[in-house]
C-alpha cells in the first residue's frame, strides 16, 4: 500500500494507528470509522466535529490505497426529548410528541420531509456533500423495525443481569453542581446536559429486575413504559405506558417497536458492524458515561471499543459553547453560506481534536480569510511548514480530488467590502472589481465566485444595519470649509495622486503615503524609517476621509471604498472643484 508523505499532522498519526487496529482486528477487510448524529434539532458545527474527524481519517486511509467506510449512524429512533428553541414553523404543541421516535415526529410546519428526523438530516446531508465528506448513512429507525438487530435485542436480554452489573459499577447519586460556576457557563452546562442521547438512562429496574430494552407504546408511541415481566424461552415481554395507559404482552422475537437503552445500543453496534474508530465528545467521556461503560458492555455483544480520541467543543466568535437545544445556534449550512467549503474543512484539519476552537460569523471571518490565503501563498511556493501544508492539502482535496474552488480568489475583506458598498448591484461590483488590478482585470464576477457570493451573504446576513457602508450623495460642505490648511493640504495631495494611482495597490500606496510626505518623508519610506507620531497622523487622516465620504470615523478600507465609490465621485465629495 501507498505511503503517506504527509507524516507531521494529527490526521497521519490516528491513520497510522486506526489502519494497524483494524489489520488486527479485521485483516483484510475494509476499515470501519464511524460517526453518530441525533437529529433531535438543527445539527451544529459542534456535532459536525464528530464528522470531520473521522472523515479526515477515513480520507487519509483512502489517499493510502485502502478500503475504508465511514459509517454515520443516525439517532433517528431515539425519544424526541424537547422542542428546541428557536426552530421556525413548530409551537408549543409539538411537546405532546415528547417520548416518541423522531421519525414519527411531524416535522416543522411548511417542510418538505416527511416527518422530524428527516427534514433536519436533509440540512446535514447537503452540508456534508458540499464538504465532500463520503460515508455510508444508516438510519436506527430502519434498522430496528426492519428486525437487523433482533439477535443482538435477545442476547442483550438473556445478559441483562452481567449488563446490569457493569453499570451498577457507575451508579451513583447525582452530584450537585458546583455553585460557583462562571455566568458565561450556563450554555456550556446546557450542551452537557442536553447533548442528545449521552443523557439518557441506562435501563429500567423495578420489582421485575433490570431490562436494558425500552419499547415504544403501541397505543400512543412514546417510550414512557416500564418492562414488567419477561420470559427468555418463550421471548414473552410484558409492558405497561405510563403516559396513556396501555399494556400488551408481545414476543420480542417477533417485536420490533422498541429498542435498547443508548449505554447498551451503542456498543452493540461498534460489535455489529466493526467500528474501529470512533471518536467521542466530552460529555461521553467522563467516568460512567456512555463511552467508558460501552467499552465493557461491547465485550458482551462479543467486540471490542473503537479507538479514538475525546473531541472538545467549537464555539462561535462572541457566543458560548454551542447547544443545539438553544435556538439560533449556527449549523454547517449557515457557515456555508459564508464561507467556502476549503476553508470550513480547514479549521476542522489544522486543530487537533482535543484543541477547542471558534468559527466566525462576525468581523473574525476576514481575518481567517486573510490567515487562510496567506497559507495558500506559502503552500504554493513551497514555503509552508509541513503540517500546515497537510491542513491545507486536506481542506482542498479529498481521496477522490479537489474540491471546486473560486477560480480568481480576491480578498474576502475587499469583496465584503465591495458587496457592502454596491449593495446588490452586479454590474458595479464587477466595476470595481476589474479595476483592483488594471493589468489583470477582472472580466466576470463569476471569477471571483463563489468567494463573492459567500462575502455578499456575510455583509447580508451577519453584519448589523447601523455598520453597514452609505456613501454620501453630496458632499459635506461644512466639515470641507471648516478644515485646517494641513487638513485641507492632505485631501489636496490625496486628489493630485488619484489618477495615476487607481489601482488597489496604487491607492493604498496613496493613501499610506500622503501623510509621510506631508511631514516631509518620502511615500516609500518604511515604518522602521518613520516617527512613531506617523502611524497617529495616518489614523487622523483615514478618519477624516471616511467622515467626508461616509459620514463615519471608520468604514471599509479606504482603497477599496475609494475604489468602490469611483473617481469622479471621489472628487466630488472631496470637494474638487
């Protein structure tokens, strides 16, 4: 098999270990990741981290010359818990559907799928298409009414007392919670405590024993139902719904309205389909939890636990840990439609999955646009260090090629900047655009695309009305006839460079320039050649451009607006005569 060259990044390292685990486990046979996804609610870009990372490895194995499937496993059968915040076309009647399986949840008022589940996996799977993430989805709602898992049901429940022994090992009183918990942690409590099935119980036990199946009602649906008596010859279950009422006894040979308990159900499918690495958040990494018990209760399905490591969360520039049980918070799809795919994919590769990190939704993202293009600079000379050239390499390209790329890759600040200002006009974007650079013009917005795109979304949708760019009609008279002779002198020199610098490098070099020569430096000169008290001057100077231009002290940087604004209007509101 192919070698990896890429051998310095944490993709390499997990590859290296999860192909040697699986030859030992299963030689010879395809390598098995895995991935799980409830979809209780929209699906964050915290729960997109227990995709990408095995994705990344996956892709990796891929790249090598192996077989590998990433399997994602969707928690479509389990208990609708809550109705999320903030999810537009649903109300407070939706809580009568509480205890049912998200499949026979109706979904939001308005969608186009069929029940709960589906409409908020149909957001997630477009997102994970555009990402060129590859993998094999299973639903739980298919594989337990279809009867895939009725063996492995029985085996459970002929063992539900060694099931039961493991997990009275963790069993424990609930601890109270610290009272001097930070107010900026109440959402990161929440995401804990609400991070879909990691809360769920681990089984009934009453006067009838420990039974690790729960099923659901077959009068109303839901789970609220206790196991009252069952017979392992005969498979003859008994139960009763507290919710409604009802009571049936059934054969769970022939039953398939129910399903294990989530510290049972999952390490019977890392048994069941092989899983060799899969990793998990923190909150099902403690003592106790799901991830440590399932590592002993998969011994009794006959497997073993799948190596990988704990995932911290992601966060969002100025919010909390994100929780999708509070409304608003952002998915893969809102982050897409500001950003590029290359550039999502990198903030996933270059961290390590146990480093926290933040993706941005406000002025931040022209910041890592700028981080992310001066990294496509240094790969492309040769000059990047080896493992940012790898978090590169996997943010472009997958095992099955590149992902589609804007073809001219302007600045995302300038085109941010552009669309603010031309606020929906194509043709004068396109203006503006083709005179950035007069040597190679720009001869079709759909060269800058869909960088451009995702810029004019961002402007759009996240940038706050009272920050937005409004040129003036009409020059401001008063301010012009109140300015000193150095004011005056600095405007005057800026309209005497403007035609022989209108470029975006020329006019930037202008603007630096004017107040250096005012105070008798050359333009060229260098920061290091120059008194502190320029960089106070130029600050002075770029604040009264905005306010005769924008009526503000700041705005989008003034080469771009000059640009933006065009030369003749530029004259006219500096008051050329």
């Amino acid at each position: 098999m192919a070698q990896s060259t890429e051998t310095a990044d944490w993709v390499s390292r997990f590859a290296d270990e999860v192909i040697a685990e699986s030859e030992r486990r299963a030689p010879g046979k395809p390598v098995v990741v895995a991935s799980g996804l409830s979809p209780s609610g929209p699906i964050h870009l915290g729960n997109l981290r227990e995709v990408m990372t095995p994705h990344l490895v996956a892709d990796e194995i891929r790249r090598r010359g192996y077989e590998v499937r990433h399997l994602i496993s969707w928690d479509d059968y389990d208990r609708y818990r809550k109705v999320p915040n903030g999810v537009p076309g649903t109300d407070t009647s939706w809580a009568e559907h509480i205890g049912k399986p998200l499949t026979s949840v109706p979904a939001p008022a308005g969608s186009a799928y069929p029940n709960w589940a589906e409409h908020f996996k149909a957001a997630m799977i477009e997102a994970l298409g555009e990402l060129g993430v590859e993998f094999d989805g299973i639903s739980q709602t298919a594989q337990y009414t279809s009867g895939v898992y009725r063996e492995q049901i029985l085996h459970a429940m002929r063992h539900r007392a060694d099931i039961d022994a493991i997990l009275a090992q963790y069993r424990t009183k609930p601890k109270a919670r610290k009272v001097q918990q930070k107010a900026a942690d109440a959402a990161e409590l929440e995401a804990e405590e609400g991070s879909g099935a990691a809360a769920e119980d681990d089984g009934s036990s009453g006067s009838a024993g420990y039974f690790p199946y729960k099923p659901y009602c077959g009068n109303c649906e839901k789970d609220l139902t206790t196991v009252t008596a069952y017979d392992d010859d005969t498979t003859e279950l008994t139960y009763t719904c507290t919710a409604c009422g009802f009571g049936e006894t059934v054969r769970l040979s022939e039953f398939n309205r129910g399903k294990l308990v989530w510290k049972v159900d999952w390490p019977m499918r890392w048994a069941y389909e092989g899983v060799v690495f899969e990793p998990s958040g923190v909150d099902h990494s403690s003592p106790g939890s799901s991830f440590q018990v399932g590592g002993q209760i998969v011994g009794i399905f006959g497997g073993k636990q799948p190596i990988g490591p704990m995932y911290a969360f992601v966060g969002i520039s100025g919010m909390a840990k994100m929780s999708s049980s509070k409304g608003g918070v952002p998915t893969p799809g809102d982050a897409l439609k500001i950003m590029e795919p290359q550039l999502l994919r990198w903030l996933y590769a270059r961290r390590r999955p146990n480093q926290s990190f933040k993706i941005a939704f406000d002025q931040e993202i022209q910041r890592l646009y700028d981080e992310w293009d001066r990294l496509d600079a240094k790969v492309a000379d040769g000059s990047a260090l080896p493992a940012d050239a790898a978090a590169h390499s996997r943010a472009v390209r997958t095992a099955a090629g590149d992902l589609p790329r804007t073809p001219r890759p302007l600045p995302y600040r300038t085109l941010a900047s552009v669309a603010d200002i031309t606020a929906g006009h194509a043709d004068q974007a396109l203006r503006i655009l083709s005179e950035l650079d007069p040597s190679h013009p720009l001869t079709s917005l759909d060269e800058a695309r869909p960088r451009y795109d995702k810029a004019e979304a961002w402007i759009n949708t996240h940038v706050p009305a009272d920050q937005r760019t409004i040129v003036r009609e009409q020059p401001d008279t008063e301010l012009l006839a109140s300015l000193d002779e150095a004011s005056a002198g600095s405007v005057r020199l800026l309209l005497d460079g403007l035609a022989e610098h209108w470029s975006l490098d020329g006019l930037t070099h202008l603007v630096y320039g004017v107040p250096k020569v005012q105070a008798g430096f050359s333009a060229d000169a260098t920061p290091k050649e120059l008194p502190p008290e320029i960089k106070t001057a130029q600050r002075t100077f770029f604040a009264l451009l905005y306010r005769l231009l924008v009526g503000r002290d700041t705005g989008p940087r003034l080469p771009t607006l000059l640009l933006a604004v065009g030369q003749e209007r530029v004259r006219h509101l500096l008051g050329a005569a």
